[in-house]
C-alpha cells in the first residue's frame, strides 16, 4: 500500500538506491531529487511527505526549503549539527539514524583504548628503531569508563567493555536506562563521572548544550593518566584547551577520531596545535564507523525509520520535534 511520496535529496548509486528501495518501495512513491531538472525539483520538494536527506546543506538550494511541505525529515547520518535548522520550515521532525554506526564504532573505540593503553604504536616504533623496550603495559580490567552520552553508540561500547571488566559511568538525558551499568547519571553529574573515570568516551550530540562542554576545567577534573576518547564531534571539546592538558601532563592520552577542522565541515583538514606530534595522542580520520556495508546497512536503517513515519508508528531519534 502507497502511503505517500519520498524525496531522496542526495546522490546515490544504483545498490544503495535498491537498498532504499526494499524497504520503502511497497509503502512510497520514492523520488530521487539529484536525477530531476531545477524546476521538476521544486516541484517534487513541495508534493513530498517525507525527506530522506545526508547533508541537507549541500544536497538543497536555499529556495528549495521555502518549498518543503514534507512533515518528516530522516537523516542518514547520526548527528544534526550540520543541519540548517533555521531554513527548515516550523513543522518538520527532524530524526537522527540512531544506532545505526554503532557496532563499527564501539570497535574502533575499543580497538584505539587498547591500542593506547598497550602502547602499541611506540612499542613498535621502538622496535623499528632497534630498540627491545618490555616495560609494563596497562590492564583495561578494573578499570572505569565514563560514556558522555548513552545512546547506540554509548551502549554498544558499554557491552564490549564489560566483557573485559570494565565499570561503566554513563551520562544521558534522562539518568536512567535499562543496561547494566555502575552509575547513571546526566551531564549534572560530569565532575563525579570525569574525577573516577580511566577512560571517557564522548558521544553526544554537538548542540547548544554540549558545545565546549569539555574544556580547561573538565580537563583538570581528570585523572593525570586518563584517556579521553572522541569519536562524536570535536566542537565538545575546546580544541586548546585539549592541546595543552596533553603537552603538560605527558600521561594523559587522547583518541581522536573527529577533528575540529575535516572536510565533513567543507574544510581541508588540519590542526590548529601540533596534535598528532604528541607521543599521547592516537589519531583516526573520522571512519570509526566506516566498514564494509556500513554505508548501506545506515541506509536501510534510515529508511526503516522513514517507513514508520508513514505508516504511523512512533520514529526513533528524534532531534527536533515539530512545533
């Protein structure tokens, strides 16, 4: 059964337009915005129900939001920081894809929390250099993990980590969840959380509420040989404020994976401190969640969303409701 139309805002091959097509094919009319002429896109934008959109700001012109009657806008990606909330019109629900990069990412985090706490890279830049160093590594066992932001993400690392003994202290918007964890609480209580914790992982959303959540202060809440780990978005974290916790307190580590200037922000990438020429910081370029499939799988997942929208069911990841 058609329960209405679809427009596709962004560029897409042929097996992620399939992808798309098996779940919302029976219940929409989907409509590929980037195949159609300038006027036949205006045209489409004002008849379509539901947006499925990556990056609005790219994949839309300005006068094409004066057009938008659509009631639901789902995102690919799990972040809406670079959506242009004041373009879209007041009675759009804007959802996030929740979840869905959350089990390559809680590997990735995993992977570069050891890969720190073993001090792989200089062991082996070490051994390269002919250099046989067996001092002691660090135990990830008894240790505590503060998770700034519970969601997919938060969560799914949090299943990895208690497999190998690790205490969770998690933050959310609520203070409540039903995973197992040691402590929860919400960002009220991120002085508590940051003073116990080894590692905090940040994965909360960049908003108003978050942006330089984490700075000079916060910073000296921790333990001198704690590990900070970002993979959310690096605007949380004052960019200078991290720079020179980790040039004066040498065991002090940071994993970052997202970067304050990359071209997800139309930016070439680059630092505006030495980062990556600290022996303490381990850094990745933004592809915690990129593996094989992911992409599609993140489509689907997104369109999964799009089809309970039509059909009336309650959405998940709701960033802005429709006012």
């Amino acid at each position: 059964m058609n329960n209405g139309r679809v427009a596709v805002t962004f560029q897409i091959d042929s097996k992620n337009r399939d992808a798309i097509l098996s779940v919302l094919g029976e219940a929409a009319q989907v409509i590929f915005i980037s195949e159609l002429q300038p006027s036949n896109r205006l045209e489409e934008l004002s008849r379509a129900d539901a947006l499925l959109s990556w990056h609005p700001a790219k994949e839309l012109q300005q006068d094409e939001y004066d057009v938008i009657n659509a009631k639901f806008m789902q995102l690919v990606s799990a972040g809406a920081d670079h959506v242009p909330f004041s373009l879209l019109p007041s009675g759009l629900t804007v959802a996030g894809n929740e979840g869905a990069y959350a089990e390559p990412m809680a590997e990735h985090i995993l992977a570069m929390i050891l890969a720190i706490e073993k001090n792989l890279i200089d062991r082996h830049t070490k051994l390269r250099n002919g250099k046989f160093d067996q001092s002691a590594n660090r135990m990830l066992s008894d240790s505590t993990c503060a998770i700034l932001g519970f969601g997919g993400i938060g969560k799914t690392t949090a299943r990895l980590l208690r497999c190998m003994r690790v205490r969770i202290y998690a933050i959310n918007t609520t203070g409540k969840t039903d995973e197992p964890v040691d402590f929860i609480g919400t960002l009220t209580d991120l002085e508590q959380v940051l003073r116990v914790a080894d590692i905090a992982l940040i994965s909360l959303p960049l908003n108003n509420t978050t942006h330089g959540l984490i700075g000079n202060r916060e910073l000296a809440w921790m333990k001198e040989d704690a590990i900070l780990v970002n993979v959310a978005r690096a605007n949380i974290v004052n960019e200078k404020a991290l720079f020179e916790r980790l040039k004066t307190h040498p065991k002090f580590s940071a994993a970052v994976d997202a970067w304050w200037m990359e071209p997800i922000t139309n930016e070439e990438f680059h630092t505006n401190y030495p980062f990556l020429e600290l022996p303490n910081v381990l850094g990745s370029p933004h592809n915690s969640g990129i593996v094989p499939g992911s992409i599609e799988l993140g489509l689907i997942r997104a369109a999964k969303n799009v089809r309970r929208f039509l059909e009336g069911e309650s959405v998940i990841g709701v960033i802005r409701e429709k006012n």
